[in-house]
C-alpha cells in the first residue's frame, strides 16, 4: 500500500511537469493576447494590492533595520575617530613637549653665554639637570634633580632657571647630595636665607620667604638706601677675604623684583616685598652652578 502511494505521488508530480512544461511552450508560442497571457495579466493585477500591502507592512522593519545597521556603521567610526583623535592628542603633546624643552634647553645656553654673567662665572661650571620629582602638595619647598655628587655637584651650590635667552633666575639652592640625584631647595622654603642686594642702590639685606605663599622678603636694608619698586633683587656673593670663607652663590643672580617697599618711620631698616622672576611651581630644566675649586 505504501508503493502505491509512492507510485501515485511520482505519477502526480510527473503529469505536474508535463503540464508546467506543456504550458511554458504554449505561453511562449500564443500571441500577446492569448488566454494565458490574459490569465497571467489577470494574477498579476489581483496580486497588485497584496503586494502593496506587504510593501506597507514591511517598510518599518526594513528602516529599522537600515537605521539600526547605520547606527552601528555609525558608532564604528565614532570609536574609529576618537581613536585616531587620542593619537594625535598624545602626538601634539609629545611635540609641544618637545618644543618647550629646547626653548628652556636654548635658554639656559644663553645664559651661560651671556657677557654680563659669564665674567662671574668664570669660577663655576654650569651643569644641566632635569627636575625627575616634584611634591604634589600645595606651597611644596623642594624639587628632586637628576644631578649629584657624580656630576660635580655639592651642597649649597646655586640652581638657576632660565628666564630669557639672556638672563637666568636663582630658584634655589641645593640641600641635598646623592650619587645621582640632589634636593633642591626653592626660595620660598621656611628655612631659606641668602644675602642679597639691589644692585642699582648699592643696598644689602638678607632675602627670607615672605608672609605670604609664594612670596619673598628683602630684610635689613639701611633707610639710606632709596630702594624702589620694579627694583631687581639679585645674590650678593658675599666673601670675607680675611677669613676666607665665601658664598657658594655668584653675586648678581637675579632672585625678583621688589613689590612694595615698607619703611616705618621708627625703625633702622625697611623691609621689601619681592616676587620671584620664576614660577617656582612650573619649571622642568635647570643648571647647577658648581664650583670648579673647594669652596
């Protein structure tokens, strides 16, 4: 029974074919106009409104479906880009890095260059080093280098930063020594006092941090001596020849320029606000004036 219905479903499939191929050949051979034709244009104009229809219903999801595959499309490239973006961010600061490190590199060769400094230093050899450690704390007093005993380097020897192609500016002094590596300590530590003087009155005095953050002090100068505002302050290089001692700082390094000068009435002395020429809180390179001889 079974071969049977097998029988009848290739005999019913083979009379399908014979018919699909009988109705090809006369669909190609009838006219234009012919019944089959018109039996297909007939289809064809009931199916018009099915499809319409279908076309409605599917538009929605095949719009999400293009929005949905733009958005992705969309989001690739966004990541793409901000990819590309961090790249050339990280490239520009390497560049601008770059550009600033030999401005300060070129700036601390003039100084060294410099006529008006380099009959005083004639006894100092200038060694570069990089600042490699700066506290993070607010008002912070001191700054690691990458220079040591190794390098010639000594306590109490000047460190300079470059303010112009001309001129340098004292930051601080050095505190302490390791093979490598040295602390420096910055103007406007508590315990920091160098004698100084304003070189355009002939006036001496000892500069001391000031009361404010940031600030300096020029203290113990004689009323006699007219200092005034806009003054620059700079190192004494103080030496007693008859006892043979003298500073490790070369005289007129700048240190800042007086910002107001006090002078009370019942006093001897005026004490002068100063502000440091160098933003002790930004620099990066410096040069270490060490001493060819013992001090």
């Amino acid at each position: 029974m079974t071969i049977d219905r097998v029988i009848r479903r290739r005999i019913l499939l083979g009379l399908l074919i014979a018919a699909s191929f009988g109705l090809l050949t006369a669909w190609y051979r009838e006219v234009d106009d012919g019944p089959l034709h018109r039996a297909q244009g007939s289809v064809a104009d009931a199916a018009v409104p099915l499809s319409a229809a279908v076309q409605r219903v599917a538009r929605p999801f095949r719009d999400l479906w293009e929005w949905g595959r733009g958005l992705a499309n969309a989001r690739d490239e966004v990541q793409r880009l901000q990819k590309v973006n961090q790249q050339q961010a990280v490239e520009v600061a390497s560049l601008e890095q770059q550009l600033a490190d030999t401005t300060d590199y070129r700036t601390l060769l003039g100084f060294t260059r410099n006529p008006a400094f380099s009959g005083r230093l004639t006894a100092f050899t200038p060694r570069g080093a990089d600042v490699i450690d700066r506290p993070v704390e607010p008002d912070a007093v001191r700054v690691l280098i990458d220079a040591g005993s190794a390098d010639g380097v000594a306590r109490n020897d000047a460190v300079v930063v470059g303010i112009n192609r001309d001129r340098a500016a004292l930051v601080g002094i050095v505190a302490r020594v390791n093979a490598h590596s040295s602390m420096v300590t910055l103007l406007t530590s508590p315990d920091f006092a160098i004698g100084a003087s304003v070189p355009a009155r002939q006036a001496n005095g000892i500069v001391r941090p000031g009361s404010d953050p940031g600030s300096l002090e020029l203290d113990d100068v004689q009323k006699r001596y007219p200092v005034q505002v806009n003054d620059v302050v700079a190192t004494s290089g103080w030496q007693d020849q008859s006892l043979g001692v003298r500073s490790r700082l070369p005289p007129g390094l700048p240190i800042g320029v007086a910002t107001q000068v006090n002078d009370p009435g019942d006093a001897l002395v005026k004490v002068i606000q100063v502000t440091p020429l160098v933003d002790l809180d930004a620099f990066s390179h410096v040069l270490v004036l060490t001493r060819k001889g013992p001090a």
